[in-house]
C-alpha cells in the first residue's frame, strides 16, 4: 500500500519534518530532496533530512511514486513546472500548503494529468527554514486532504496512509470549505498577531522598550505567531483571500460590538463573552490539540 | 528593611502565587489571608497558601505592615471597606490590579490617610482560583509600582525590595503611563483573543468541532488567553476604559490597512509587515520574557 520513494520538494519546517518522519516511520521508503537554496540544500544534506538531496527538482522526482511539495503556496505553479516533463506517470503529486483551491489549481495547471491530491497537515512552528524540521511535527494533529470531485479513491487512501503513518489524524473536505475553516482556525489569528505586533511597535506613547518588558501580560503570544515566515503568510492571504476577508469582516463586526459594550460601561455584555469563551479551550484540550498545562506549561512550574 | 505581616486579600491566582512566594522568599515574613468565597478559604488552608487563613478581612490585617488585595479591580474599593477600621496606621497598602489610576483612587478614596502604593505584576495564566497559585510566578517578570507624586519615598523602596525579593524586577512609572502600556501589551490582546474566540464559535458555516479539530494552526494560541478569568477582565475594560479604547483605534487603523492590502493583492506591503514583527519576538526571548524553544516548547521536541 505505501509509497517506496517519495520526493519532497522545499526543505524547510515543512519539507525537514516530512523527510525525517518519513525516515522514523516508513524506514522503507527512500526520500529524495530539492531546495532552490544552494545554502538550503547543503544544511538538508548535513542534517539528513532526506536520504538524497538532488541538484535539480527533475532530478529529485525520477522513481518517485509520490511528490510532496513543501514549497510558499505562491511557488507551487513554478515549482511545479520544473518538475512537468519528470514526472512520473503514477506517481502521485500532493502538498503541504494552507491554502487549498488556489494550490489545487495551480498544481493541475501545471501537472495536466497527473494524479494531483492536495493536502494540508494542520502543523508548525513559529521557526522556517532547514533547521526548523523535526520527525513528529504531525503526531496527533490533523492532515486534511483536499482530493477533486473527480479524484481516484485508491490514490487518496493511499495518501491517508502515508500520513497516518507519520502520525497524523486525516480528514477529507472540499477545497473551497478547507479555506473557510482555515481561515477561521489559523489565517485570521495570524493576521490578527501580524497586526497587533506592528501597531505596538509603532507606537510613539510607548516605547519598544516597554512593549517588550511588560509583554508577559499577554503580547507575548502574539509575537511567536509574528514570528512565523513573511514569504508563507504573504503567500497565503493573497491565495485566499476571499475566505479571509469574509471571516475579517465577521470578526471586524464583533470588535465593534464590544468596543461600544466598553464605551458604554456595559460590563454585562462583556462578562457574557469572556464567560463562554473558556468552553472551547478546555474541548481543545480534551481532544489532545494543545498542552493541558497552564501556560502550555512554558513556566517552569 | 523588609515586613514582619503580610496580609492577603482574595485568595486566587496572584493572591496565592503572594503567599507562597513570600514562604518560598521571605520565611520570616508571617501571612494572613482572606477571601470572601468561604470555599476558597477552605482551599487556600488546605494548600497552605498563606501562614493564616482569616474569617474576616479586618481580622486578616491586623497587625500587618503591608496589605495586597488580590481582588478583582472594581472589587477593590469594596474589599478596601471592609478593613478600613482595622488597618494599622503604619501600614502600606498595596494591590496588584492590571489597571492602575482607577485603583489608586479606589484605595485612596476608601481609606483616607492610609500609605497606599499601587502595583502590579506583570505575570499569570490563563487559570483562576485558590488552586492556580505557585510560588516562582513572579520570577524574572516585572513589578509596576504606580506612587502618587506626594508618595513616601521609603514606603517606595520597601514594597521595591519586597517585590525584588519575591524574584520581581520593579518598575516604577505614573499611573496613567502603565494604563497606557498595558492597554498595548496585555488589554488589547486580552480583547483580541476573547473577540476571535467568540467569532469562531458562532459560525454557521464552519462546526465548533472543526474549529477545535484545526486549531493548531494558530487559533489554540488565543484560546489560552481567552480561558482567562472572565469577572477580572471585564473590570480591566470597566477600569482602563479610555486607554483602551485609544490602542483599540490604533489595531483597528492598522487591521484596515492590512485589509485592504489583502483586497488589493498588495503582496509587498503584506510582507514588509510580516518580515519586521520577527525582531520584536527575538528581543522578548533575549530578555527573558519568553521561552526561546519554537512553540513555547509546548511540542516536545
């Protein structure tokens, strides 16, 4: 049923933690690699995160029967092209991007007839590049496949396979609803901490200083999320920015409502909110999808 | 130089981490406690959080050299009430309320004549009550003490010590200045997180099951801050009102920007965004603020 040779296209968080998950738990299945990075490629090689990086992504795709590219979501069509005229004919082409429609698009416009199933392993860190990766960044978290109307059945579940190997939950969904949830569950979030840290740094009432000495009360948090990779995010906001401006405006709308609730004094209002929103923290915690502790237990305590 | 009487009133997280440190700390400084909940009373006997746990507020100052109220800060004036007969002259008053010029005249206007010195660790989690207290929650966090102008400069230098000694760097700065700046670092943000988290729950189009299942991908983040206690952050907002609503037309400002670069598929202003948070997080983990280990170390890898 699983993959012999897989080749992972982009070697950084992403492209790193599926090399070496694959090594921990598909011993079996040889691991090929390609970076744009010449600085990329040679730290791949140093850490090991597949068994061979290649020069060329044509290169790193011959005898592949599975290609992951792990590569900005606005690189894919590209990244793509290079590989068009070596691909394999079976071999299946999928992803890592937080975006889905977009990159469903661009893969099978660049691929026409290839077996393209998109995929994305809800998954990450704050840190990029090749040093970022580890074996079981998916380990219960979960891996959405995002397969066409149209798509094989057996490709798909030998894709879930393949990621139920390396430890993650899989989920099948349409494209266009994945970018809604994500939206929801991890773009707005993002550009939320993307803003927030600007406007404190911004500031001229408050020194950076002081933004940083007093960030325990909460900024803190925020500035690891702003700390994630410009390229990525860039990429993903302008490859689904339909979802993301329909879900800005819905949460715009309810900033406004307790803007005017602290404006008028309304702290029934207020309480009502902040009283609810404990519910769904404790059913993330009880489902395994964070760290029980207080603090995600980052205090020594 | 240091007290000889501490006593405590409420009995929850930061009022219990006081306790404790001061036992950890300052063994030779003897506690009393009270909290208006007879149940928490009951709790912080049985874990020991102070020295004495009182039946009364007036009984628990008695003799003491220094009272912190740990109470919620519109509950502040009310508990100050309760033991303004039976403070001792030469105490000083203290608390640890996260908005600073409502609470200063609170305190003052509740117990004229007394030493009342304002202050506020800029520590905690995201849990509440008798049972959340620990001893080290202050270490390598900081202390804002908020002295009016006419403050005796020796009442200053010993809540400093005693901050310093419960592993607290102190800062002092004017009671308006810290409403501002934690309006930035910790009132925004509270307000951010509790506004998505709500937004997220009320989707027609997207189940809460799939927001808790896909909430690794940045949205848990914020669900830590919103599982905070829901009576102190509605006073927070009740009490620092205006400086609240300033920063909270800034974030907007900028969230439009951001907004509308989206909508225009502005990629370069996205990205000049993205890539200059990175350094604001690199300064808060060089200082201590903030765990260095990618994702608060929270993944254990």
């Amino acid at each position: 049923m699983s993959f012999s040779r897989v080749a992972v296209i982009g070697l950084g968080l992403l492209g790193g933690s599926v090399g070496l998950a694959i090594a921990e738990s598909l011993p079996d299945c040889a691991t090929t690699g390609y970076d744009a990075d010449p600085d990329v490629r040679r730290r791949a090689a140093e850490r090991g995160l597949v068994g061979t990086v290649c020069a060329t992504a044509a290169e790193a795709v011959a005898g592949a029967d599975l290609i992951v590219f792990c590569v900005p979501v606005g690189a894919m069509a590209a990244a793509a092209v290079e590989i068009a005229d070596a691909l394999p004919a079976d071999a299946i082409v999928s992803d890592v991007g937080s975006s889905k429609a977009a990159v469903g698009e661009a893969l099978r416009g660049a691929l026409p007839g290839a077996t393209v199933i998109p995929a994305h392993p809800v998954a990450g860190t704050e840190r990029s590049g090749p040093d970022a990766g580890f074996a079981h960044l998916f380990r219960h978290r979960w891996c959405i496949l995002t397969p066409p109307a149209d798509a094989d059945p057996e490709a798909v579940a030998k894709l879930s396979e393949f990621w139920r190997a390396l430890g993650a939950n899989v989920e099948i969904m349409d494209a266009a609803h994945h970018d809604l949830v994500l939206a929801v569950t991890s773009h707005i979030p993002h550009l939320i901490a993307y803003t927030i840290v600007g406007t404190a740094s911004d500031l001229e009432e408050v020194t950076r200083g002081e933004v940083i000495k007093y960030s325990a009360g909460g900024f803190r948090d925020f500035t690891r999320i702003a700390a994630s990779d410009p390229v990525m995010w860039r990429d993903v906001f302008l490859t689904n920015r339909d979802a993301v401006l329909e879900m800005l405006g819905r949460f715009t709308e309810d900033l406004t409502a307790l803007q005017r609730a602290i404006r008028r004094g309304d702290g029934e209002a207020l309480f009502d909110l902040f009283a609810r929103t404990r519910e769904i923290r404790r059913s993330i915690v009880e489902q395994g999808q964070d760290d029980a502790r207080p603090d995600f237990g980052r205090s020594d305590h």
